[in-house]
C-alpha cells in the first residue's frame, strides 16, 4: 500500500496545482451564496473525478494489467510524450486581451454541481494526470478495501484547489478570504508556469523511466 501511495503521490500533487479552478472556486465563494455554491462546485468537481479514476482503474484490473505496481515501459514514453506536448503547448504566449478581473458566474447554488462537474471534465491537465496513476493503482496488488481507499487518495489530492477554499473559509472565515485573494493574485500570474514546470518535468521522468526500461 505505502508502495502504491508514493507512486501516484507526484501524479496527485501535480494534478492539484489547477488555476483555473482554484479561480473559479475564489469567484464563487465571493458570490452572496458562496459557501453552499462551493460546496456543490466542489461535490461535483470530486464525483466527475472519482468516476473518472474509477473507470480507469476498473477497466485496468478487466484486462489484465501486470501485478506490479509500476508502469508498462511503452506507457510511459507515451504518456511523458503526451504530457511534455501539453506543457509545450500551455507554454505558449497567450493572446492579450484587455485585462479583466475574473466575475462571479450568473448562476446559483444550485446549478454550481454542474458548472464543478463541468469544470473537472474538460481539466486535461489534470485528468491527464490521473490516467497513469489510476493505472499505478489497477496494476497493484492491493484488494478491496485499500485498493478503492488509493482511489479515494489520489480524487482528494487532485481535487484539492475545488475543496480546501471550502475547508480554509470555514475554518477561518476572514484570514483565508484574504489568503484566498493574495493566492489568487499569485496564481494568476504564475500558475500557468507552474502547471507547465510540473507538466514537463513528470513527462520527462516517465520518458527517462520508459526509455531504461524498454526491452
């Protein structure tokens, strides 16, 4: 189990570096209804992401994967392939738009599931990070319960930036408020090299780890 939950704990902390998310989280929380939007921007963001994973790791235990827990060596040059393509391509200048600051949805509380689900689903960043750690956990020798536990992780890991502003606020209210708007500030400007750096850099490992293990 400790095996398994430090091979998919780069591909969580990764997946959780989201900007887009964490922005859209901030926006609804200042909505007058923020607290309940959030909670249901983030219930729907996590069940989109549990499903996801669940499928995965489903569909990789019914064909058979191999019983270690590691990645198939051809996997991994095509998946650090893929994620050195997404971080090239997030890496390219954005197109300068006059600069506005980012406005609460038009919508309520309860259409926020959706717009969470949504979100999650067209994340590529971070569900092309899913995709190998799932298969870490599909190929492991772990069993009911621990092998849905390592899901229920790596869900909670990469759907962080949709849940800790709910958990921060609710703890302390007017310190992470202020957090939450200087952090934005942050991400806002440096996210997108964030993403891109961690993109990259996991990409290039499992090329290198793909690359040793050929053969």
């Amino acid at each position: 189990m400790i095996q398994t939950f430090l091979l998919i704990l780069p591909f969580g902390l990764a997946g959780a570096v989201s900007p887009v998310m964490l922005t859209e989280q901030t926006v609804l929380l200042a909505t007058p209804d923020g607290r309940s939007a959030g909670r249901r921007y983030a219930a729907g963001a996590a069940l989109t992401l549990l499903v996801f994973a669940g499928v995965l790791v489903t569909f990789g235990r019914v064909i058979a994967l191999p019983e270690e827990p590691k990645l198939d060596a051809t996997l991994d040059i095509v998946i650090g392939v893929f994620l050195v393509g997404l971080a090239l391509f997030l890496r390219r200048p954005r197109i300068h738009r006059s600069k506005k600051r980012h406005h609460a949805p038009r919508f309520g509380a309860r259409e926020a599931f959706g717009f969470g689900a949504f979100s999650m689903a067209t994340n590529l960043t971070t569900l092309a990070l899913v995709v190998p750690a799932s298969k870490i956990i599909a190929a492991s020798d772990l069993d009911f319960p621990l092998r849905d536990l390592m899901v229920l992780v790596l869900v909670v890991m990469c759907s962080t930036p949709a849940w800790l502003p709910i958990a921060l606020t609710a703890i302390a209210p007017g310190p992470t408020e202020r957090g939450l708007r200087s952090f934005g500030d942050v991400i806002e400007r440096r996210g997108r090299f964030l993403t891109v750096l961690l993109l990259g850099g996991i990409g290039i490992l499992l090329i290198v780890h793909g690359i040793f293990n050929l053969g």
